[in-house]
C-alpha cells in the first residue's frame, strides 16, 4: 500500500528548478496487481544544465516500467523532472539518477529510463539505465522485454 498520500494532486503547487529531490514523487497502489503489464512516460521538454558551461541542455526523457505494488502520479513526476532544469548534470548521470530515484520509490519489477538529449557539438547523447528488482529471473525479465516491446510499438504508431 502506499505509504503516503498524493501531495502534488489538488492544492497550491510548489515549483522548483533545482536539486532534483526525490521526495516529491508521490505514488499510488498498482490497480493490477498480479498482473504484468507496462506504465510508459514521456517527458518530451526535458531541460537540464550543463555542469561545465551552465548552458541549457534539451531533451527527452522516456521512462517505462513493470510495477509491482506501486505506480508514479504524474504531476509529482513532472515536478521533479522540472527541478532538473536549473541543475547542472552530464546526460549519463541525469538518466541515471532518475532510474536510481525512481526505482527506490516504487521498487518496480523492470525499470528503462531512456534519454533523447539534443546534439550538442555535433554529437547527440542517448544514455539508458535499467533496473531490475533483485529477484527477477530470466523468465520474469523476458515477460517484462517482451512487454515493453509491445509498447514501443504502440508508441510508434501513435507518432
């Protein structure tokens, strides 16, 4: 069950644009437990700092996972996203604190948070971090690929 409720649906919204904390992502109980299946997020404005130059980086940010007993609320989501945009973080550290923050919250079955970072100096970054619940076995892992397959694909055509 969760353990807290929804702080960031209803009432007055705190916006912040740095230190990504990972206390403000509310979460809810799986409606399907038991059940497999995948919960895909895409931040398509994702912003953050470059840690060297301060200058803004562009991208987006896709983040799918098989739940065990808890999913993310969106709008907690979307304000810590947000806090990443006065942050300085290379790319591959960005993506993968997301997936660190995200899979301590939910403790989900599978776990891809995939970043699509605009090309800078020519070169375009795509990190991807993956988190796997401990005792996940290769039958589990298997189910959960062959799942987010499917959503990917769903994905496609919807652009």
């Amino acid at each position: 069950m969760a353990d807290a409720p929804l702080r960031a649906l209803g009432g007055r919204t705190e916006y912040r644009y740095d230190h990504p904390d990972p206390s403000v992502l509310d979460v809810f109980d799986n409606p399907r437990p038991g059940q497999a299946w995948v919960v895909s997020l895409l931040c398509s404005e994702f912003t953050s700092l470059c840690p060297v130059t301060g200058q803004p980086d562009y991208g987006r940010l896709r983040v799918d996972y098989v739940p065990d007993r808890l999913c993310v609320e969106t709008k907690s989501l979307k304000l810590y996203l947000m806090r990443y945009r006065g942050h300085g973080t290379f790319h591959e550290a960005c993506v993968n604190d997301v997936a660190d923050h995200l899979a301590a919250r939910l403790a989900p079955r599978y776990l891809r948070v995939f970043g699509d970072f605009n090309p800078r100096g020519g070169i375009a970054i795509k990190p991807l971090a993956l988190r796997l619940a401990p005792d996940l076995g290769p039958d589990e892992e298997a189910r959960c690929l062959s799942l987010l397959a499917q959503a990917e694909a769903c994905a496609r055509l919807d652009s």
